[in-house]
C-alpha cells in the first residue's frame, strides 16, 4: 500500500479544509478577471493574485498572535484606525468624488476598510470584559453605540454608506451574540423603521437616494440610474446553465456591464461561466463561512468566540450584499465580492478576518479542543 508523506508540523496544523478551497476560489476569481481584461494578465488578474499572496502571509502573521496581546491592544488598534479616518477627513485624497483613501507613499491606504474588522475587535474585548450581570443594563448598550457610531459618522462623511452598513453590521453581530436582551433590538429597529425615511430626505447625498429609487424601479431609467443593475441582470441571464464560454461574455468584453472587474465580477462571471459557475462560487463561500462558524462554536472562551463570530459576519456581509446588488435585490452600494473582485482594500479586509478565523482556530486547538 502506498504510504502518504506526513506535513511538517506547522503545514499540518493549517485549516486546508478552508484554505483549499479558498485558493480554487481566488485563482477562479484570477480567470474571471484574465477574461474581463481581454485574455491578458494585466492589469487585474496578476495583480490580484499579488495581492492575495501577500494578504496570505499577513494573515500567517496574524495566525500566530497570542490571545492576551490581541486583548491587551484591541482598544489601541481602534484608536489607530479612528485616528485615520480623521486624517481622511483632513488631508484625504479624492477618487470618483468621495474622499477615502490616505496617500502613503508607494501605499494608498482606506482606513474604512480596516474598521470593519477592528470595530468586532473592539467590541468583543468589551464584552469579555463586562460582566454578565451588566447585560440588561444600560452599560451594555451605550459604549457600543459609541464605539460603533464615531466611525460610522466618519465614514459617511466621506461619503460611503456601503462601508458604514458593513461597519454597522459587524458591530450588531458582535453586540447580539454577546447576549444584550432582544427587546432592545425590536426597539432599534422600530425606531430604524420610522428613521429611515427622514433619512432618505435629509442624510443621503443626491446620488444615494437615486441608488435607492433605481432598486425599487430600474427599468424607469434603463439608461441612466439604473443603467448598472438592468446589465448586470442581462449578464447573468444570458449565461444560463453553463454560460457563453471563457472569454466570450459580450456585456463585459463589449464595455456595456460597469465595473466588469469590481462591483460586478460576479455578473462577469456568470454570463461566460453560467449557472454552473455561480453554484461552484456560492459552494466555496458556503464552505469558508462553515469552517468560520464552526471556529466561532468551538473557541475556548467569549472573547475568542465573539471575534471569530464577528469576523464571520463581516465576510458574510461582503457576500451576501455584492450578491443581492448584481441581482437587483439590493441598491448598487460600492460593496465588491470578496477574492473575486479586484481591489487591495477589500482583499486585505477579508484577509485580515481569515487570519484572525485561522488565529482563533489555533488558540483553540492550543486549548484542547478542535473545530473540523
């Protein structure tokens, strides 16, 4: 019989039940994006593959952190990262009139983009300190709208409410499975229900509210506002069961689908790869999204729990909203397909939330128990 070569320790104690999976889905992505740029590796598909590579390493690094330095700085990193939101503001660059990024050298950093996980950071360092006695009281809830609505402001100052969503969504996450009462969640949402249209008229700029109008009625200007969706949907219809073929997509290849290579990849996708192509995208985030709860279950402590937890959300996040926006299930909010899209910022964002997931995996096995 033939014997298998056993890993090195180090190689072993990785989650390749994940990780496999994971580079089928970055190196798919790598094709998708070799297609939209017309058979060539420049400039999307090498870059993305760059970038991946070296997220990877970060999120090794990230991997082998012990548990009380992550605690002892979590309240730190947040500062840092708030710090940089206000210099946004300040000194921020412009791109495609909003002001997000910070001009670093060869870097060009979105401090937004590492809020999102920073803020479950922070809030589940609160929790883990608070209390259980303290749940139902006020202390639960007041420091974490707090912490959640300094940045959230910043950012839609910028503006960017998708970002603000995604920030929000992570830290409600966080918040809920701390065990804070319903009722104040059923109060909150009441309360988002009557918010929302004074909101609408009030807060959002001129081409948010006609992001809105244009979900709830694309087809009223097809050419205009909602001009991006009904592509998008005629992408990924015309693909069918196993789509038109490897560099065959005419919406992308032809310059009528906006955004081929970020917002809208999965709708590139679709139409050369089909039904197929889709299925075998939404397996593999089924699959990372799994092992992430799974990591979230078995983790030895709150504090571990509630951060893998959170990390969990915000990639779910990230799929669930570029999904319903490229189907028109969702207004058209700037939010790209994680390892699929190209872009740094949101590949280091979801980067950074599976090597804390492989983080907290490690801690737990250092404890005794297992995830998989």
């Amino acid at each position: 019989m033939r014997r298998s070569i056993p890993l090195p320790a180090p190689l072993a104690a990785l989650p390749w039940i994940m990780l496999l999976p994971l580079f089928a889905l970055v190196l798919f992505g790598a094709a998708v994006l070799y297609s939209a740029a017309g058979g060539s590796m420049s400039p999307y598909a090498l870059s993305h593959i760059l970038r991946f590579l070296v997220f990877l390493v970060g999120a090794f690094v990230l991997m082998m952190l012990p548990r009380r330095l992550v605690i002892d700085n979590a309240y730190l990193a947040y500062g840092g990262v708030l710090l940089l939101l206000m210099a946004v503001e300040a000194v921020g660059a412009v791109g495609g009139g909003s002001q997000r990024w910070l001009e670093l050298g060869v870097v060009r950093l979105q401090p937004s983009e590492l809020m999102k996980p920073v803020i479950v950071l922070v809030l589940a360092s609160f929790f883990h300190t608070l209390p259980i006695g303290m749940l139902r009281s006020w202390r639960a809830l007041l420091p974490p709208l707090v912490l959640m609505g300094l940045p959230m402001g910043l950012v839609l100052l910028q503006p960017d409410l998708g970002t603000a969503l995604a920030i929000g969504f992570g830290g409600v996450v966080v918040v809920f499975l701390a065990g804070v009462p319903l009722r104040w969640f059923i109060g909150g949402g009441l309360i988002a229900v009557v918010v929302a249209p004074l909101a609408y008229f009030f807060a959002l700029q001129d081409y948010q509210r006609r992001r809105v109008t244009t979900f709830l009625d694309p087809e009223s200007d097809p050419l205009g506002s909602g001009y991006h969706i009904t592509q998008s949907k005629i992408a990924i219809g015309s693909g069918g069961i196993d789509g038109k073929g490897f560099g065959q997509g005419s919406q992308s290849h032809l310059n009528y689908l906006p955004e081929p290579h970020t917002d809208f990849v999965f709708a590139t996708m679709a139409e050369e790869w089909g039904l197929i192509g889709g299925l075998f995208v939404l397996l593999v985030f089924g699959i990372i999204l799994r092992w992430g709860l799974l990591v979230a279950r078995a983790a030895p402590d709150r504090f571990s729990r509630l951060l893998a937890a959170g990390m969990t959300a915000t990639i779910f996040f990230y799929v669930a909203v570029n999904l319903m926006m490229v189907m028109g299930l969702a207004p058209v909010v700037g939010i790209p397909l994680p390892f699929m899209s190209h872009g740094g910022s949101s590949m280091m964002t979801n980067m950074i939330c599976i090597g804390t997931l492989m983080m907290v995996d490690r801690w737990t096995r250092q404890a005794g128990g297992r995830t998989t």
